[in-house]
C-alpha cells in the first residue's frame, strides 16, 4: 500500500535565517506526518541542507540536483558521494529548470539515477512536457521518451527506490494547474509504462507525485486520485505555516 508524499523544493529560495524559522516548527510538521502516515520531504538549496539534515526529525532531506560525474574538474558542481556524507535521502534529478537552463537531458538524468540508486540514495525523477508539447497532443509522447531513456538500465529490484513527479513545465510557478482529470490521466499512463518496463505488481509500489502550482487548497483533489500518490511542491512549501497547511489538506 503507498503512503500519501509531500516534498517541498525549496529552488533559490530560503536563506539560513528563513531556515532556521522554518526548522522551528519541524517538529509539528513531523508529528502530524506521522499521525496521517504521510512521507515529508524538503529539497532546499545546498547551503540549507546541513541545518536541515541535523534538524530533520522524521523528515526526507533531499538535494535539488547532484553531478553526473563522482569527482573532477566540475566548478560549481556538487557529487553524489558528497550529498551522501552529509546523510542526504536523494535528490532531485531532471527538473525542468534544470532541463531549461542548463541544458540537462534524459541520458544526463539516466546517469544520475544510477549513481544514486548504487549508493542507496532515492531519485526523485522529474518529467513533464511544454506547452507547446501540450498544446500538440504529445503529452504520452513526450513522457514515453523520459521514462524510457531516464530509467534504462534501472533494474526491477531497483525501481521502486525511484520516485517519479509529472510536473507540467506550464503548470510550474505559473499558478496554471493541470486539472485534476489531467494529472490522473498522466500519472495512470506513466504506471502503465512503468508496467510495461517491468511488471503489474512493480509499477503498483513506485511512488508517482504531481507537481504545478500545488497549493494548499488544491491539494486534496490531486491526492483523491488513484495514481496521484502525493504532491512536489515549490512556491507553496517555503514557509513552514503553507507546508503544514498542505499537510492538513491531505
Ligand atoms: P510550484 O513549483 O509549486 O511553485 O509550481 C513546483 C516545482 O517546480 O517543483
């Protein structure tokens, strides 16, 4: 049976002192996580992670994104060993920021999700088309493609260690939710591909989220759908008041 998810990216926001604040109230959030059986997570930005990590309860901490490559000569860029010393869950691989503004593809993601998977780490697999891919009907299209190629190679003992977030690029930040009827219909079609790369009984353990202008009042009708199992949350998941009304609303 899965659990309901919530997992706030935090992208270029929160500095330590808005941390801090939220911290503050980690405890309430956990608490009530547990009282629903709800798995919470927060991705911040790296240099939240540590103060998150030693404050995290019974909380995920995840990265928003780690280097294709274990070390080298990468300016700027952090590694899976890296995030891992600091007892990070996972991290986030292929957003679509990352996608658009630095130029990461499915194989760069196929990459990161092996490393992650072999150091026990979970991958929280971003896909999601255009408006444009939208608009043009090429929605299963679009996601085939990122399933296929972010996923090969990922081996069936390994799959349900991956947690998959359909996160419309049109839908994010841009208060544009995809309905509710849309989220399940992508979600149900990535279960359904994700059964035909392995097995009935494998795609019904993989955790399969919804991310887009989630707020805490819409929540609850994304999460009443089969195959929406939780929510990947931006803008609404900052402050830890809109991260426990979320949580309430589940
Ligand atoms: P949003 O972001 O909730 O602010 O739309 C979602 C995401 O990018 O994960």
């Amino acid at each position: 049976m899965r659990k309901k998810v919530l997992i706030g990216n935090w992208k270029m926001n929160n500095t330590l002192a808005e941390t801090n604040n939220f911290i503050l109230k980690i405890p309430e959030i956990c608490s009530l996580a547990q009282k629903k059986d709800v798995l919470v997570g927060i991705a911040p930005s790296y240099l939240s992670l540590e103060l998150l990590v030693n404050n995290k309860d019974t909380m995920k901490v995840y990265a928003q994104e780690v280097s294709k490559h274990n070390f080298g000569a990468f300016t700027g860029d952090i590694s899976i060993p890296m995030i891992k010393d600091f007892k990070i869950d996972g991290s986030l691989v292929g957003h679509s920021e990352r996608r658009a503004y630095h130029l990461e593809n499915d194989k760069d993601c196929n990459i990161k999700i092996k490393e992650l998977l072999k150091e026990g780490l979970t991958p929280i697999y971003c896909i999601g088309e255009t408006l444009k891919e939208f608009k043009a009907n090429k929605v299963n299209e679009v996601i085939s493609k990122q399933l296929e190629e972010g996923l090969k190679d990922v081996s069936i003992s390994d799959i349900d260690n991956v947690i998959i977030a359909y996160e419309p690029v049109w839908s994010i930040g841009t208060g544009e939710n995809a309905s509710c009827e849309i989220a399940e219909k992508v979600c149900s079609f990535i279960r359904s591909i994700l059964e035909k790369l392995y097995s009935k009984e494998v795609a019904e353990k993989v955790y399969i989220l919804y991310g887009g202008s989630v707020k805490p009042n819409n929540i609850h009708a994304y999460l009443l759908e089969k195959d929406v199992d939780g929510a990947l949350v931006g803008g609404a998941s900052l402050k830890a008041d809109s991260f426990l009304a979320l949580l309430e609303n589940i």
